[in-house]
C-alpha cells in the first residue's frame, strides 16, 4: 500500500509517499506559495507513484480522538470543535482534507493525531486544575503535541545508542518554529511541555509559551480586545518573535540579530535556553533520572550553539558535551563526551515514517 504523508504550512506542501510495510520511500517533493492545495494535490495524482491512501499528521481533535482513524464527520467535527484550541494548526488540516477528498475521491484518508502518543500519561500529569465540568463536559485537559516527533525519538535513540527503549528515561527536545519537551520513561511518554493547546510549554516562533492566563484577561479588559484579537497576536506576533523583534522569528534570523548587537535577540536566546533548560530538569525528576538527552527539528537538529548552550546549563545532571562532534559531526550521532553521564544525541526526526506506520496499521485491519 502506497500511503502520501503531506506535511502542511499556510502557503506550502511537502510530503512523502511510503510504500507501506516495507517503508521505502517512493517519491518526495515540496510546493512552495501554494494558493490553493488543490493545484499541489493534483501534481502529486499526475506523478508515476500511485497513492492509496493519505494520511495527515493531525493535530487536535479533543479527548475522544487521540489516535489515528479514518477520517469521518466525527473526527472533522472533533477537529473543528477544538479549532480554537489549535487554530493555526486545525484551521490547515480541515481545509486540506477537503481538498483532498475533491481531487482523490474514493482515496481513504486517515489523521493521525499527535497527541495519540501522549494518551496515556499518568493522570496526574494530565489535568488542571480547574472546575471539574471544565475537565469532563468540555475536554480541558494538558494532552501534548508533537508526538510523531517524540514517538520517534523513543524508537530511533535506542538504535543509536546499541540498547532497547526499555532501558532509556529519554528527554526529547523537539526544538523548532514549534517546540516541546517530553519526558519519555522507557519507551511511554509520562509528561510534556504542551498541555491544553500547542500554544503553552516553551516559546514557539510566534506563538507563546506558558503565560499567565490573568495576564491575557488583564489585558483583555483594559483594551477591550476580543478573543479573536488576542488569538491572533498571541498566535502571530508572539513567542521568539515577540521578544526579538525579529519578523517570523525564526532563530537563525534571531541569532544574526544578536551577533549584530541587539540585545532583544539576545533576550529571546537566554529564555528559550533558559526554558529548555528547565523542561529537561523537569524531565529528570518526573522519571527520576536521566540517561539520555535527544536534541531534534531545526533547532535541535541544526544549531550547535544553542545544544552547548542547554547542556551546560545541565552540567549538575552530569551532562558533558563532545565539543568536536556538537559543532562538525554530521547525521545521527552521540555528541556527548565519554565523561557524560548522561548521553546526547543529536538527530533527524522523521514524523512521516510514525504517521505512515499508524495509518498502514489502522488501514490493514480494515
């Protein structure tokens, strides 16, 4: 079974197919500007690969769909009910779907929800504290993202390693324009830095991290704003962006404005180091140790001061960096030193081989 991964932005496209079980990779490719999905979808239905089936790396669709299904009017209702929750995010996947049913119909198409590898968390580090009709009438609950992501990691730095995710309490730091920390104890994720919304946990490009909520209705009432007004700045103009003054905050861009002087980038480095930080502190109390820290997506992947940076912040866990292979090792690699008591590693993530497996599994027992 061929099975098309697309992996969406606002105005772009890129995707995979997998021939599914054998997870060969048959073709791949991405659209830039894209005005319409639709003109992208049917350059993909032109190509030589034949697709059997989509499936999305879904974001949010609530307490009763964290998993992968088939998608129906219930997941496209779910999706849309929690559209406020994840509206950058669910807004892309709804009209996506809809173009795909218009240019494949008859195709299947499954979401794969990101939040299916954090399900079963304890239930401690699920919930809030707030009213209880908010946690069981209304699905307010922390569930966590990323986790295609993370469920990789949990697969993939045990091969690296030469051991069994059996025998890891793994700290992966997806770190990106969207980042997350996750606690994973030998192969389950057991806490998160994202909770209710992709919104909260680290400083994301432009959207925020954790924020007092008093500090939004604060400022609610004493602008008037309304909740699409606040949705939007704190979606768009926020996070990395907000304390940079850098556009789209990316961090490459960030990092060139702190080495030209200024000290907001400066400023919005120190947080999102100072926030990681901390996650994977958190990370080694909620397994009670740490014995190894993964670093993935852009950031993670790509930027050796920033892994230096966090690392030496956790030195009192007995973390110790391979100073050659942080800076000039290439490809999937330990980068801690041999003194390290906690191993790092440094790799690429591969959210479409997790999305892929899950539909083929959903798929086959169909």
């Amino acid at each position: 079974m061929n099975i098309l991964v697309p992996n969406l932005g606002s105005t772009s496209l890129k995707y995979q197919i997998l021939a599914m079980p054998e997870e060969r990779v048959l073709a791949r490719g991405r659209f830039e500007r894209v005005a319409d999905y639709r003109a992208a979808i049917r350059e993909i239905r032109a190509g030589d690969t034949t697709v059997d089936a989509v499936a999305f790396k879904a974001v949010h669709g609530g307490p009763r769909y964290q998993g992968t299904y088939v998608i129906d009017e219930g997941v496209e209702q779910a999706m849309a009910q929690f559209l406020l929750a994840a509206p950058l995010h669910n807004a892309i996947y709804l009209e996506a779907i809809r173009a795909f049913r218009d240019v494949m119909p008859g195709v299947p198409l499954v979401a794969a929800f990101e939040t299916e590898f954090h399900r079963n968390k304890p239930e401690y580090a699920r919930v809030y504290g707030v009213p209880q009709d908010w946690r069981t009438g209304h699905g307010v609950e922390k569930y966590g993202f990323h986790g295609a992501s993370h469920e990789y990691v949990s697969l993939r730095v045990p091969e690296i390693l030469g051991c069994t995710p059996a025998d890891l309490r793994l700290a992966s730091c997806h770190l990106g324009g969207s980042s997350s920390v996750c606690a994973i104890d030998r192969g389950v994720s057991v806490d998160t830095t994202m909770g209710f919304s992709p919104q909260s946990g680290l400083e994301n490009a432009t959207r925020h991290g954790d924020l007092d909520v008093f500090a939004v209705l604060y400022m609610m009432d004493r602008n008037g704003w309304s909740t699409e007004q606040v949705r939007a700045q704190l979606s768009r103009v926020s996070g990395l962006a907000g304390l940079s003054g850098v556009a789209g905050g990316d961090v490459r861009d960030i990092m060139e404005a702190a080495r030209a002087g200024s000290a907001a980038a400066h400023l919005a480095l120190d947080v999102f180091i100072f926030e990681v930080k901390k996650a994977v502190a958190g990370c080694a109390a909620a397994m009670n140790g740490l014995d190894a820290i993964a670093f993935t997506g852009g950031i993670g992947e790509n930027s050796p001061p920033l892994r230096r940076a966090i690392c030496e912040g956790l030195a009192f866990l007995g973390v110790k960096l391979d100073e050659a292979a942080n800076e000039d090792g290439t490809g999937d690699r330990v980068i801690s030193s041999a003194q390290s008591r906690v191993q790092v590693v440094a790799l690429a993530t591969n959210e479409e081989l997790i999305v892929a497996r899950r539909a083929w599994r959903v798929l086959a027992r169909q």
